[in-house]
C-alpha cells in the first residue's frame, strides 16, 4: 500500500477545526489523500456527512475519533480508529467527557475576565458548532481575532496552557476507560501527538507502558507537529514497545494548523504501519453505522 496517502488524524468545526465535515473531506481529496480518519475531539457526531461527502471521490473514510485523557498530571490524547460510533459504551463515555466541557468553558472565561479581557465566554462559542464541544481553540481563535495576539502559535504561547493566563485543569476520562471504549467499538486505540507531551524519555516509556498494558496498540510517529528527529525517536519507541505506527496531519484549519491535509512524509522504514493488515474495502465504511 505505499501508493496510498494516509492521513488519520484531522478535525472538523463539529470539535475545533474550522471546516464542515464535507468541505475537509473535499479538500483532504484535492490534496491527495486517499484513506482519511476523521478523529474530532470527543465527539462522532461529524461522521455521516463526511462519509456522504467521500462517496465518489476514491478516498476511504475511516471512522475516527480522538479522546482527551488525564494520565497523572498531563492531558494527553488518544485516537480511536475503525471505531463503530455507535457502539453504547463509546457513546456514554464521549457524552460524559463533552458535559464537562461546558463546565471547564466557564472558569476559563473567569480567568480571563480577571486579566482583562471580559466576554470570552461568547467570544468562544461564535466559533462552535456543538455547544458542548467547546475547547481551548475556540477561545484561541476569539483572542486572535481580538488582535491580543496574532496567531494560535502565540496564543499558546502566553494563554490557555499551564502556567498561562485562561489555563484550567480538568479531570478527563481515564487511559483505561479511554482504550476500553475504543477497542469495545471494535476500533485500534493510537497514542496522538506524543511529542507535544511535556515529559522526559523515562515518563515517556512509563506512559507507554501504560497505554500498552491497557490495550493500546498504535502511536502517531509522522504527525504534524512532529519534527524530523521526532519522526525517528517515536519510531524507535514504537518498535521497542512493539506498537503499530500511525501518520496524521492533525489538521484543524488551512491557517492554523501546522500541515496541511495529506502533506506529510511516509513513516520510517522502521515502522509497521497501523494500517497493514487493513481491507480497506471493509473498513472504509460507506457509512456511519
């Protein structure tokens, strides 16, 4: 399958990217993906319409998601791959972690209202399509356009990050609900982004450790955020963990994010891929049940 163009990981406006499902879908096509996963944040509610946008362009539409998980004292996140969205236990365990969204939302508008910049609150949720998906890009997106800062690098630079102004802790799913929801809706559970997580090489195998031990089978190498030596450190991880390999832009907006859809190199050779032992003609559902 070298000839195929993966990208599994993006986000629509139905978590915090700026795009319909449709209009990603689309522009995932023109830039050559061939298999997508639409992974929205805690939420799969976008799914329906990006399989009905998929229908006719040649690209495979996987059904994705990512889930925020608290692990100690970081908040990392978990990509759900070939999931059944509607599978009962997923469906309870993403609707818990979007309820307290909403309630997070709330003491980062207090924090912000104290240093002066009032109104955040429904600054925010101009930029949100489900009220209970609101989350840190929402308020980025409302302080840039305010001209406090001049893009979401800089945003989470000086705000919403621990330490920052706007910056509230919150107590996400669990690692083991967090996989156990994905592997019960059939699907493989991926550690994101592992190298935007701030921890040294130790906590990093212990998390790792974790993950596997829990039932985690993928982690994210190639990803947008990822530097070249990155690339290569996860590599070798992966192989030491012996876990499959994933590759994502991790796109959010054609502004804001930093690769675009299908703009990525291959994984290592190193790797084995998440996606080698796929038929993709079954996987890549045509719908969203």
């Amino acid at each position: 399958m070298s000839e195929q163009n993966f990208d599994l990981h993006c986000h629509s406006n139905v978590s915090d990217g700026v795009l319909l499902p449709a209009d990603l879908v689309a522009r995932a096509a023109d830039r050559g993906v061939t298999v997508l996963a639409l992974t929205d944040h805690d939420d799969v509610s976008g799914l329906p319409a990006a399989h009905a946008a998929a229908r006719g362009t040649g690209m495979k539409l996987i059904n994705g998601v990512e889930i925020s998980v608290t692990w100690g004292v970081h908040t990392i996140h978990i990509i759900g791959l070939n999931i059944d969205p509607q599978s009962p236990a997923l469906v309870a365990g993403l609707a818990a972690i979007r309820s307290g969204r909403e309630e997070r939302a709330i003491k980062m508008a207090e924090q912000l209202t104290r240093i002066g910049i009032p109104n955040s609150l429904a600054g925010a949720y101009r930029y949100v399509e489900n009220r209970n998906s609101i989350g840190r890009m929402h308020f980025a997106r409302y302080l840039i356009d305010l001209g406090i800062v001049k893009d979401v690098r800089t945003v989470f630079k000086r705000y919403l990050v621990k330490g920052k102004p706007g910056y509230v802790p919150h107590q996400w799913a669990g690692m083991a609900d967090a996989i156990g929801w994905i592997t019960a809706s059939g699907g493989q559970a991926v550690l994101a982004h592992p190298g935007r997580y701030t921890m040294g090489e130790g906590k990093m195998q212990e998390l790792l450790t974790e993950f596997k031990s829990c039932g985690g089978t993928g982690i994210e190498v190639v990803t947008g955020s990822h530097t070249v030596e990155q690339y290569a450190q996860f590599a070798r991880l992966a192989k030491k963990f012996d876990l499959l390999c994933s590759r994502g832009s991790d796109f959010h907006g054609p502004d804001e994010s930093y690769k675009d859809l299908g703009q990525l190199p291959q994984l290592p050779e190193i790797c084995t891929p998440i996606w080698q032992d796929w038929a993709l003609s079954e996987t890549a559902r045509d719908t969203a049940s």
